[in-house]
C-alpha cells in the first residue's frame, strides 16, 4: 500500500536519545510521500517503489535510497548525506529527480550516487 504522512511531522531525536534510528521504509510496491516533514539526527533509509520528499526539511541525517523511484522537491538538506544507489533487482532506482532544494552540507556530500 501506499503511506501519506501528514503535514509538520517531526521525526528526530527525543531529549534523552542523542540520536533518532530512523525510518526503514522496506515495502517494495509502496509510494512515500512526506509533504512538510522535518528529519533531524537520524535516518530514512527507502526500499519503495517511489518515495516523494516536498516542502521539508532534512538536516543532519542520512537519507539513502536503494530502489524505486525518487523525488526531491523544494527541500532543504542541511549537513544530510543524501545517497542514491541501485540495490533492487527487480526495479531499481528509474529516476531521480530534484527541483528547488537547497543543499548546505559543510565537509557531507551533498548527493552521492
């Protein structure tokens, strides 16, 4: 199935845990989308079949995607490791696609592919 996750959603560290786990999206037929999200120390590693990033803010975390298809758009990435690679056998990465996002990583790479 698919997931819509809902507007100004926070995933990031609580006070006690210096470090969030993450997200592991791994349902290989679901679409993603996260419209106004924030992501703060932490992770979202993505096995889907599309996952969408719009309008939100990532910033000091890992976001890796292994298969699929992906959108970036009007997003900021601020100190994120974004890494794209080709995992998925059955249908691998088909597009990437990134429109209007800033990317501000200081000694990160901004996009690894």
């Amino acid at each position: 199935g698919n997931i819509q996750i809902g507007q100004r959603v926070t995933f990031g560290k609580t006070v006690n845990d210096p470090y969030f786990g993450g997200l592991i999206l791994n349902n290989q037929n679901a679409t993603v989308t996260f419209d106004d999200v924030s992501f703060h120390n932490g992770q979202l590693i993505n096995y889907c079949q599309a996952i969408n990033i719009v309008n939100s803010d990532v910033s000091n975390t890992y976001f890796g995607s292994h298969r699929g298809n992906v959108t970036l758009d009007n997003s900021t990435f601020d100190h994120a490791w974004t890494y794209f690679t080709n995992t998925g056998s059955l249908q691998p990465i088909s597009t990437l696609t990134i429109t209007d996002c800033i990317f501000s990583n200081g000694n990160y790479a901004g996009i690894n592919m």
